[in-house]
C-alpha cells in the first residue's frame, strides 16, 4: 500500500483525510463468535469491560479537594495511568503523585516510599491535604499503612514544625485494584475522608451534604443550582467542579493548582449537616452511612436525579429533610422538561435504546428513556451490584406495557456480550453510553449519545449536565435530535 | 559547571544532578535513567506500560492477554495511536469500526481469591477461551503485572501448555509495572523476551522462518517504528522506492508471522534507539545481521537516513533521486512554515529519543530548543542529545512537574512539545503546545509528514486564542473579577 503524494504537498500537509487506508480483513470471512463463551458469566475471561480499577475512583475523589494532591503506593503507572484518563475526559491539568514503587519496595515494604515520598511532595507543594490511595501491589505485599503515614508526619514535623505538619491533612483510601471498580474507590474515598475529618460540634449548620459520586462538574453545578434556588447551601464532596474545569488565567505564583475544590473545613462541617444525599448511592453510601452512625446525620440514598420521576425523588427528599418548600422556578424548570417531552414523544415513544455504564448512571438514564416512552431493550453495567436488578426490574414492571420488546438485563457483564447482544436487536434506534461503546454503535450503524465515564472522544461532554430537570431536558434535545438526525430525512422534519 | 537546580528543588539537592544547562565544549551526562523520587509528580509510567503499550500493542493479530486485575487492560485499550490495516469481521462482509489490536481487551480480571490462590488457572482458562473466541488471532502474548507477578504464577509453563494443545503460538512478556526505572523497563523485557522466544520457536517449528527461495538481496526489518498516526505511511514508501524490502517492522502495524522472521533479513534499520535497539543488538549477535541507526524526522534527517541506508546496497544514486524529488515537493510548504516559525523557541519535554530527534528539524524551521526533558531517556540519549545540540539548553532528566512549571516561567517558550498529560498544564500557562507521543494530527515522519509537523506547530503558535489570556483589558479595578476562591 503506498500512496500517490501530489506532486505539491501544500501547506494544509498530508493528513489521514488525504490517505485511504485499506482495511485488511483479519480472516477469509466472518465467522459468528462461539456462542457459548459470548455470555460473561460462560468465561473466565473478561474481553472489553466497562469498568475500571478502584485506585481511579480515589484519586478522582481526591482531585475534587481544595490544594489537595492525591499519592498513589504503588507502581508509577498507576498514577501515570489514571492522570492519562483524565487527562483524556477532562482536558486538564491533574497532578497526582507517585510513591515510586519497585522491586526494593515491592520485597522490603513500602515504608520508605510512604515517608520519604510524603515528605518530598510536602516541601515543594504545600498542599492543604494529601490523600494517600493504595493499588494492588501495595495491598499484596501487606503494606502497613497506618504506621507508615504516623512515621511520615513524624518525619514532617521534625523537619518543618509542628504547626505546618498538622495543617495537612493525610488521608488513607485502601483501594486493591483486584477488588470493586473505580465506583467502589470513590465510595471508598468519601468513607475514609468523612472516617477521618467529620465531626458534630452539636451546632446544626442548615447546610446540605452532597456526594456527587463520579459525575461531571456540569452536573455537579445542576445539583448546587436546584439547591440554592431552594435556599440551602450544599457541600459538595468532591466538588470537581472548578478543580478539573479550570479557567485559562496564566498562574502568578507556582506551583500551580486549580482554584475550588472542597474545603477540610467544609468536610469537618459536614458532622453539623441537615442530610447527606448520596448521588450516585453505589459512590457515596459507604461515606454517607457511615456520617449518619458517626454524627447522626441522616442519609437518603439517590437515585441519581436523571428524568422526571427521579429529579421528583430528590427534590422532595430535600424540601421534607430541609423543610424547605420547592420554589416555583424549579417547578416551572420541570414544566419545561415535561412541555419538551411532549414536544418531542413522536420521535422518542416505542424507540428501541440500549444502555450501558456505571450502576448509577444507568440506572438513572434507563428510567428516563422510559418516561419518554422508549424501550431499553438492553441495559448493562460492568460494576455489578447487589441491587442494580431490583432498580431496573422495578423500572421496566412500571413501564411494559408500553414496550415493543422484551428488554435484557447484564449485571457485572462486559461489552463484548452486550455487543454480541446488540447485533441480534432488530432495529435499534440509539445507544447510550460511554466512549467504549463508539466502535459497536458504529458497526450497528446507530447513534451513539455520550452519557457517564468515561467520555474522551469529544469535546464539552464534562461540562454539560444530565442531572436535575434542567440537565434531563438537555439530554432529551439531543436524544431527539440525534434520532431526527439519523433516522429521518429533512422532508419529513420541516414542521 | 553546567549541573545546575531549580528553585523549587531546595529541598530536594539530589535533583541537582538530572538538571544541566548544555555546554557544548564542556558536556555532561546528568543522572539518568535511575528510580524517581517518591513523592514525585512524575510522568513516568511502568514497565508494563513499556511493554504492552508501547511494543506489544502494535502487532496487530495477537491476544494480548492482560493478566491482571481489569485495569492494567483498561488503560491500554485503545489508548495510544498505534493505528493498523487488519480488521476483524463483525457481520458478514462487514469489518469492525477498529482494527483487531485497538478493537479487543482481553484481561484476566483476578480477583482478591485469585490473588489469593493464584490465578494460574484462570489464565489457562482465559487463553482456550480467547483463542475459541478469536480465531482470527495468530499468536497469544501473555503479560504479566505487578500484581501476578508479586504472587508468582508460572505463566510459562501456562504458554507452553495453550501451545501445545491449540498449536498456536504463545508468547510471554513479563514486566511488572513495579520492575525498573520506568516504561523503558518494559521496552527493554519486551525485546530480550521476544528476541529469545522467536530464537526458539523457530527451533521448535523451522516452517516459520522465511525460507531460502524467499529471501532477495534488499531484505531489511524497520526496527523501533510503531505507526504513530500512520507515520509508517511516509516512510515505508521511501524505502521501497530505493529498492528495499522491508521484510517486517518491529513493531508497527506488524502481523506476528512476520516478526518471527525478523533473524532472516540483510540489515536491520532502527528508528527508536531506545525501546528496540537491544533486539537489532540481538539479532546482530546471533545472526549476524548488521544494523543502522536512522532518524525519519526531518528533511536533513530523513535524506541521511536514506543514504545510510543505500550505501549498504549501492543504491546511492536513487537515493539521491528520491530526495530530490520528495525535496522539491514540499519546498513551498516549507518554506512558508520556515518564514513563521524562524527566531521562535521551543521547549520540547518526551520520552527520550524524540529530544534528539527533533532539535535538527526545530532548527530547519529555524526555531531554537531552549530547553528539553526525558521521561526514561538513558546516558547515550544524553549524548546524542548534546552531539546535536549547540549549547544553551536546559535540559532536566525525568522532570516534576513543578520543574516544569517553573522552567516554563523563567524561560517562556513560544511552544512546548508535549504529551497528553503534560499539555493541559502547559497550556493553562499561557503556552501553546504539540501534542509530541501520538501527535495531534499526523503522520510527523518523513518528508511530507514533516509539513504535517510544521503545520501543527504554526496552528499552536498563531492561534489568536493567545492574546486574550490576560483577561478583559477594561481600566483599572473594573476586570478584576474579585478574589480567587
């Protein structure tokens, strides 16, 4: 294969868009995969997941704090990793640093890593807290943590004073890569900083706890803007919400960190909190649970605000946990979500949708298409839970009746089953889901609508919001006009 | 003395060694290729990285088994821009959207009783199973993590076992992400590993390798190149033009047949002196095969790598042919960008042998590198780095970001050639940047790849997004937006 440069190659250059790449086929024909080991639970062997490992789920977490840089024990690519991945979603900066973990450690303990590492980070960076994330190797080897991070402050205090050591706050999140997923490393997160800095000082603070779980700081903003407009303060826990969508202002001073971020002060404030909402309930009840038995505040778990019936669920829990009364403009914020869906169920009523993505997320999104009269003919996690079923069996009962097909249930599968699923649906109208799923809605010649984590393949998805009323009737506009995109020709959109 | 420090090392003496501003009558070599820090913001990554990253995840008909817990294959899935021609089926007459090594992750998955137990048999299992599943796939390659190796499964005797039963060829690469200094680790593994792996099956099974009536006298391997962006595309045809023919590239866009017969060619040509030259090492020991080291970056780069690579054959005539021609070609572009560009400074932060590979082509553009950084870069990188360069650079060995940081403020490049991670913070900063591992929109190598490059830089350069950083020039306190959270 070799290509026929012209005879100028022009200041444009010579990209991909000049160049035919043709596509070798990788057998003589095709061949369907074997359909006993298409089914997850028929193998030993995962092919493409839809999960990632816990340490991300924590360092994500970490980076929604204030001045505060997350320390990973264990191998340098289990920061440099992760900080690709966001670097990918977010588009930003994210400085996570690196025990530096080998052999030595890895046959010695990790002891030397954990002081000597802490202590290096602290006297270039000052940050306000440092939460400490362990990975597999770390938790293999049977690391004693605790000690090594007493040993660690020990050594900081002798050499910067006392008053400065203990301004900075050291956070443990044990997070072994061969347990959970990275929504289980959020979870974790919110317990070990809630564990560890939470107190009730008997002086109720009116505030709301928030902890978003692993959404986007456009949804993050969703949250906060229905709260403020019912009067109530929230804490956010981990507020991301500026740390990872920072404005260009060229820094004055280094090193540099993003401005926002979730203050020690506010986590401690959290003990004198009203409630604790948990967004995302599989990331954020272990925290919010254990600050209801810690500092009697009361949990009340999601569901993540996604849709009509959802964002109900949510305002109401926090007007009767509040006292507070629903103001008219977020009453008049769900008139316009519901005016849209009536607008628009000519596009959306009996569409075939799949869904895939984090239990929350999915959770939320496959009740919302339901509302707008669709059928999630397919719905998959790759972080299975205990109750993912129940929510979703509970969704769809409520709403047979009006679907055209019998919808299909994958708890803890991966998307080469869900693919293999997908290519036997008749008519499939869209997917929705994160970027791992850009190759099979391409290769099922459907749309791909960009909801959950992670999504790197475009610009803006981290900004835009699918939470609260106002977010659910943005992602409605584009559920629709991606159906009226693909599936209809102009004529038949002209009024 | 050109070792010098930065501010923000002062606590931090030991930094002092990695950091040298470039003296050419007095060169140093800093302290390289050596444990980071604890506690460093690194941009390292690890061995495994190096291993199934960047050299196996470019051959394109294997299962590049991951035995692991998910996300060591997570975070190789589809992430570098190591683009292939072979696609998988996925309907009748219809091929996948990705080609087959960016299309499937196949991971073991261990869990904690895994751990526990070991997980040599789930990795037997999962090997049956891919190979059912994925008959497409011409050979397995089995890699290890820090978390089976630290709890010593056997995995050979696994590879031994899948090939013996299903005939498939199965291959190892064991580098934990714990083992070495870094990615580079990894590319190191990789290359014995493989070197020794193909050595035997070749014994094993003598059908593999080319056979004499195959061989012509212009057979060569393109070692070190992995198709960034379809850079293979530029360089490929250069060398087929001279007359060459490349037998096998280690390991770009490369099918599994064709590396085990890598020992059969006449010479071999390295593109990455870093991650692969060890395998031409090898080769040149145990098969005696000479090899050259050559740069497809930049014009008068590229012209001598095609020289080099005639003088073996006397083919020197149509080299100079070939250049003149592929010259005359993009004489105008190149031109325009050298009008732009000239008198612009550049700091250029990558893994290793990329700094010395790009200070001549900055300097065709007549722009000049003031400062260079390594991730992994070894002492001979140094070396070459200085050979090239006239002095005056600052140059850091395996930066912290906040070295970065602060060389940023001191020194205030025009341009910053970057990685992924790295850009958004340089940016932040006010700084255009390149994006110098998987480019932004590639192929960089060879002659019209080159304008690609100059093109992308001049994009980041005059964007107009530049002069509005400094916020809204409105009088005195009224653009001044209150306090910083």
């Amino acid at each position: 294969m070799s290509d026929i440069l012209p005879e100028r190659i022009s200041i444009e250059g010579y990209t991909h868009k000049d160049m035919t790449v043709e596509k070798v086929p990788a057998s003589c024909e095709f061949r369907p995969r074997d359909p006993h080991l298409v089914p997850a639970a028929n193998r030993s062997v995962v092919v493409n997941p839809s999960r990632t490992c816990m340490p991300l789920g924590a360092i994500w977490a970490v980076m929604g704090l204030n001045r505060a840089i997350p320390f990973v024990q264990g191998a340098q690519g289990c920061t440099t990793y992760v900080r690709y991945t966001f670097a990918r979603i977010f588009r930003e900066p994210g400085s996570v640093a690196t025990a530096s973990f080998h052999e030595d450690a890895a046959v010695f303990g990790g002891r030397r890593n954990v002081v000597d590492g802490l202590r290096n980070l602290v006297v270039r960076y000052w940050p306000s807290v440092i939460g400490v994330v362990t990975t597999c190797s770390s938790e293999i080897i049977g690391d004693d943590m605790e000690n090594f991070i007493k040993a660690a402050k020990k050594k900081l205090r002798e050499e910067i004073g006392d008053e400065r050591a203990d301004g900075i706050e050291i956070v443990l999140i044990n997070t072994p890569s061969f347990v959970g997923s990275q929504v289980e490393g959020y979870n974790r997160a919110a317990q070990s900083f809630v564990g560890s800095i939470s107190r009730k000082t008997g002086k109720p603070s009116g505030k709301v706890n928030i902890i978003p779980g692993m959404i986007y700081p456009g949804d993050i903003r969703e949250i906060k803007y229905i709260l403020r407009e019912m009067g109530i303060e929230p804490t956010v826990l981990f507020d991301i919400s500026d740390t990872l969508d920072a404005p260009l202002h060229p820094p004055k001073s280094l090193p540099y960190y993003p401005a926002g971020g979730t203050t020690i002060e506010e986590i401690r404030g959290m003990g004198d909190a009203t409630a604790t909402f948990a967004i995302q309930t599989s990331a954020g009840e272990a925290g919010a649970r254990l600050l209801e038995k810690k500092c009697g505040v009361q949990y009340l778990p999601g569901p993540m605000p996604v849709g009509v019936a959802h964002t109900d669920a949510f305002v109401t829990a926090v007007a009767q946990a509040t006292g507070r009364e629903i103001p008219r403009s977020v009453i008049d914020d769900r008139g316009r979500l519901v005016d849209t869906m009536a607008d628009t169920l000519h596009y959306t009523m009996m569409g075939k949708v799949a869904v895939f993505g984090d239990p929350d997320t999915v959770i939320g999104l496959t009740r919302f298409v339901c509302e707008l009269g669709m059928t999630p003919v397919a719905v998959m996690t790759g972080t299975g839970t205990k109750t993912f079923e129940d929510n979703i069996n509970a969704i769809l009962e409520e709403y047979r009746d009006i679907f055209v097909e019998e919808p299909k249930v994958f708890n803890n599968g991966d998307l080469f089953e869900f693919e293999e699923y997908l290519r036997g649906v008749k008519k499939l109208n869209l997917i929705i889901g994160h970027s791992k799923g850009v190759d099979i809605a391409a290769e099922c010649g459907v749309p791909l609508i960009r909801a959950g984590f992670p999504i790197y393949d475009r610009f803006g998805y981290q900004k835009k919001s699918i939470v609260g009323y106002r977010g659910s009737e943005l992602l409605l506009y584009e559920i629709v006009n991606t159906i009226m995109g693909h599936h209809y020709p102009a004529a038949q959109l002209e009024q | 003395m050109p070792l010098t420090n930065l501010k923000c090392n002062k606590c931090l003496p030991e930094r002092g060694d990695h950091i040298y501003i470039h003296d050419a009558q007095n060169p140093v070599i800093p302290a390289c290729n050596i444990k980071t820090l604890p506690g460093d913001m690194t941009e390292r990554g690890c061995a495994f990285a190096g291993a199934r990253g960047v050299i196996g995840g470019p051959i394109v008909d294997t299962i590049d088994m991951v035995h692991a817990p998910v996300g060591c294959a997570w975070y190789t899935w589809g992430t570098r821009r190591h683009l292939s021609d072979l696609y998988p089926y996925v309907a009748p007459g219809q091929l996948a959207n990705s080609s087959f090594n960016r299309r499937f992750c196949v991971v073991t998955d261990m869990k904690e009783e895994n751990v526990v137990f070991g997980g040599v048999k789930k990795l037997k299992e999962s090997c049956f199973e891919s190979i059912r599943l994925f008959p497409e796939a011409k050979a397995v390659i089995i890699y290890t993590t820090c978390t089976t190796g630290l709890i010593g499964d056997d995995v050979q005797a696994v590879a031994r076992q899948v090939e013996k039963e299903t005939g498939i060829p199965v291959f190892t690469a064991e580098s934990p992400g714990c083992s070495g200094v870094s990615q580079s680790k990894g590319h190191h593994d990789f290359n014995i590993q493989f070197y020794r792996q193909i050595r035997a099956l070749r014994e094993r099974r003598p059908e593999l390798a080319m056979q004499e009536e195959e061989k012509t006298p212009y057979d060569v391997c393109l070692i070190g190149e992995y198709n960034m962006d379809w850079d293979l595309r530029m360089i490929r045809p250069l060398l087929e033009r001279l007359g060459l023919r490349i037998v096998s590239v280690f390991t770009g866009n490369e099918r599994i047949e064709n590396l085990i017969k890598m020992p059969d060619v006449k010479m071999n040509i390295v593109h990455c002196q870093r991650s692969a030259e060890y395998i031409a090492d090898m080769v040149k020991d145990g098969y005696d095969i000479p090899f050259i080291r050559a740069s497809f970056f930049g014009i008068e780069q590229t012209s001598m790598a095609l020289r080099k690579a005639a003088a073996r054959f006397g083919l020197e005539e149509k080299a100079e042919e070939i250049i003149a021609e592929e010259t005359a070609r993009i004489e105008d572009a190149l031109d325009f960008y050298r009008r732009k560009l000239s008198g612009k400074k550049v700091a250029i932060y990558v893994g290793g042998p990329r700094l010395w590979h790009w200070i001549k082509p900055m300097e065709e553009l007549g722009m000049e590198v003031i400062m260079g950084a390594c991730t992994f870069a070894h002492d001979d990188d140094y070396e070459k780095i200085n050979e090239r360069h006239k002095g005056g650079m600052l140059v850091i060995d395996a930066p912290n970001e906040f070295e970065i940081e602060e060389a940023i403020m001191d020194l205030k490049p025009d341009l910053f050639l970057t990685g992924l991670k790295e850009k958004y913070l340089i940016r932040k900063m006010g700084i255009p940047t390149v994006n110098s591992h998987s480019y932004e929109k590639g192929p960089y190598a060879g002659f019209a790849g080159f304008i690609n490059f100059a093109r992308d830089i001049y994009q980041g350069i005059y964007a107009p997004v530049w002069k509005f950083q400094d916020g809204i020039a409105a009088p005195g306190r009224l653009a001044q937006g209150g306090e910083e959270k």
